[in-house]
C-alpha cells in the first residue's frame, strides 16, 4: 500500500537555495541529473514508410509443437533445436521509422514531452547546467524518434511502450521474419508491450492465413506470441527489463493488518491521467494464464537467444521480466440531473392564490372591451393598393417571354 501523501506549501523565501554555488561540483551535477531522472513511460511504435505491411513467411513451414505447462522439458529443447535448424535469415529489409503512436500531440500522454521541457530549461538556466544537458543528450545510449526527438536518455529508468506489430499481427503466432532496420532500437533498455487476451481465446487454425506456419498446441485454444521473443532476442540488444501491460488488472481489498516489513511501495510510472503499477499477485488479481505466459516468454526468449545465430542479445539470463498493471485519475463527470424548483415563498395561502387570479381576469376583460372591431370584408396592407376599397385605381402590366412558352 501506498503512504498517504503529504501536501504543503513552501514559502517564497524558502523556494531558492543560495549555497547550491558553493556546493562541490560532484554533488551539484548529481542534482542536477537526479532533476531529470523521474521515471516515466513514453509511447510510440514502429511505423512502415511507403508501404502497408505485408506477411508471406520465407521460413520452410514446419510444425511448431507448443507444449503446455505439464510438458516434458526435453521435448522444448528439441523444439527449440528445430526452430533454429529451420530458421534462415530474413531477406526481407523493410524499412520502418520510430513515431510517437498518437498523432496528435493532444492526446499523447508520453513522459518525454515533459522530459524535453525540462532540458529546455535547463539549458537556459546556467552556464553549469547547460554543459550538463549537452553531455547527457550527446551520450551513447539516447533513444531518439526518427524525426530527432528526444524520448529517453541513456542509463535512465523510463519504460518504451513499443508496438512493432499491426494488431493482427501481434494477436497471432506468427514468427518475426523481417528486418525492421530502424537502429534506434539498439538503444531500448526497458521495454513493455500490451498483453493480448486474443492469446487465450482465439482457436488456433491448422495453416495460419498469415505467414503460413503450422501453430498448434496441446488444447487447441492458446496461441503464444513466437513473434514476441524472435524480436526481443533479434533487435533489441541491450534490453535489461521486459513488461507485460495488462490493463483488466484490479487491485485487491487492502488486507485489515498488513505487514509493514513485506508490502514494499511498487515501482510506478506516471503520465498523464494513467499511473502504471509494476503487479504482484499480493496485491493484484492477477490471472493463472497472465503468468503463465509470462514465464513462457522468458523460457523461450533465454533459449532461444542462446542457441539461434540471429540472436543479438548476449546476456538473455539477466533480463528482468514483469507485469504492469494501470490506474486511470478520471475525474467524476458534472451531474446532468435537473436542479429542483425553489419552494414557493412562505405567507402565501389558497386565499391569496385566488385573488391572483380573480385580478389577472379583470384585465384580461378589460383588454378586450378596449379592441376595436375590425371589419372582416376589408383587408388593410401595408401597400399602396388595398382590394375592395372604390377609391382605389392601379394599372397592372402583364409581359410574356414567349421565347419560354
């Protein structure tokens, strides 16, 4: 459980620190950097320039046996042994670029928008933080969009939320037999995508219309993501901590005497109106499958990186493996119920009413004594001519187009 927060207020003749100049350098680079380390998650994905994606598998179609929870462990090492003595390197270059997923700068709630704020600043700040913000967005390891932007800095804590995938894609079992040739991949440290609950509930077809691979499994109802480790072990090099984002996660009732000594405050991620959880099933309800595919994932991606030769990562054993969970701050929409009439005023009985009412009679009865009678034989008008009036004497004059008859 989270402490509560504390608000207060800092008076203005408290918000400067006068002896940060005197302080040794060390520290006062330290502080600065800590002033841009705030962990966030910033979204984007990989976009395909020119042309739409296209999926026809180059790999010899063979069946890839996924075995369940209860299967033996020598028949994974010979699947995995057969995946990789069937696997060839992918021909296909296909040239994608690194956007942020919305469009529109409105509605994208990634962390580096505010993260570039806070650079910008900086840089006009002082001469010692300006040199401070140029070494740390000159050094190796800076993820940056494919228009240059800014999203992460090296060495620092913020998660990419990554689609590399059409939705139709990501939701099959298809392998990753592409080359996506976007190198700021090779920069991703901390990487989550969205858990697919279409894993567990699609039936698994015996030719799959997409790639042509054979994906079968034991219950004939789970597909599991071959695609997910391929790209994970192939184009991200320098991954160090993966994250499933489920986002039907529900935290559990606060139990009635917790523990102080093992209820550890989570890591989280806050962006925009969402704050995201790292899960457990402690205080998450977290499903049996979730885990489940979990732990395959990170069998699979160690295995696999070790034994193919398309591999690029070299420590797969030391990546951290998790799930998020997230919480929205949505403010409770304005009522649209009507307000209720205000109460007739005190003092006013049914007598009262009654004589209301006898005197808005009275004048409407004068009102029609005074009108005058009009005639219904007479039309008045405000124009020049009035019909049936003798004195009246008005020439009309008729033209005909024939040309139009």
């Amino acid at each position: 459980m989270d402490s509560p927060h504390i608000k207060f207020e800092i008076p203005d003749e408290h918000r400067t620190f006068s002896p940060f100049p005197r302080l040794p350098p060390e520290l006062r680079q330290q502080i600065w950097r800590e002033a841009v380390s705030t962990p966030g998650m910033s979204f984007v994905k990989l976009e395909s320039r020119g042309r739409n994606w296209r999926w026809v598998s180059l790999n010899r179609p063979f069946s890839q046996a996924i075995s369940d929870s209860g299967s033996n462990k020598s028949d994974d090492l010979d699947e995995i042994a057969l995946e990789v003595k069937n696997e060839v390197a992918p021909r296909r270059l296909w040239d994608t670029r690194l956007v942020p997923m919305s469009a529109n700068q409105k509605s994208d709630i990634s962390s580096y928008h505010g993260l570039n704020k806070q650079l910008a600043a900086l840089l006009t700040t002082c001469g010692e933080s300006h040199d401070m913000v140029n070494n740390l967005m000159r050094k190796k390891g800076t993820v940056r969009s494919s228009s240059g932007k800014l999203v992460a800095l090296a060495g620092s804590s913020d998660i990419i939320f990554l689609e590399y995938f059409p939705s139709e894609l990501f939701e099959s079992g298809c392998s990753y037999d592409i080359d996506p040739n976007c190198p700021s991949l090779d920069n991703i440290r901390r990487v989550a995508v969205r858990y697919c609950h279409q894993w567990q509930e699609k039936p698994v077809p015996s030719v799959c219309p997409l790639c042509g691979l054979v994906h079968e499994a034991a219950n004939n109802n789970v597909i599991y993501p071959n695609h997910l480790y391929h790209f994970l072990a192939r184009h991200l090099p320098n991954l160090e901590e993966f994250y499933f984002v489920d986002y039907f996660l529900l935290r559990k009732a606060a139990p009635s005497n917790p523990d102080s000594a093992d209820n550890w405050p989570p890591r989280k991620y806050k962006c925009g109106p969402r704050t995201y959880y790292e899960a457990d099933s402690k205080a998450w309800d977290m499903k049996p499958q979730v885990l489940r595919m979990q732990e395959w994932l990170q069998d699979r991606f160690i295995r696999y990186a070790k034994a193919s030769q398309l591999s690029r990562h070299k420590s797969p054993e030391k990546v951290r493996f998790g799930v998020l969970a997230c919480e929205w701050d949505i403010v409770p929409p304005v009522s649209l119920k009507t307000q209720a009439a205000p109460p007739a005023p005190k003092g006013r009985n049914k007598r009262m009413m009654y004589e209301d009412h006898a005197l808005r009679r009275q004048r409407l009865r004068r009102k029609s004594r005074n009108a005058k009678s009009v005639s219904p034989n007479v039309v008045a008008a405000n124009v020049p001519f009035i019909f049936g009036n003798p004195d009246n004497s008005f020439e009309f004059t008729f033209e005909v187009d024939w040309r139009r008859m």
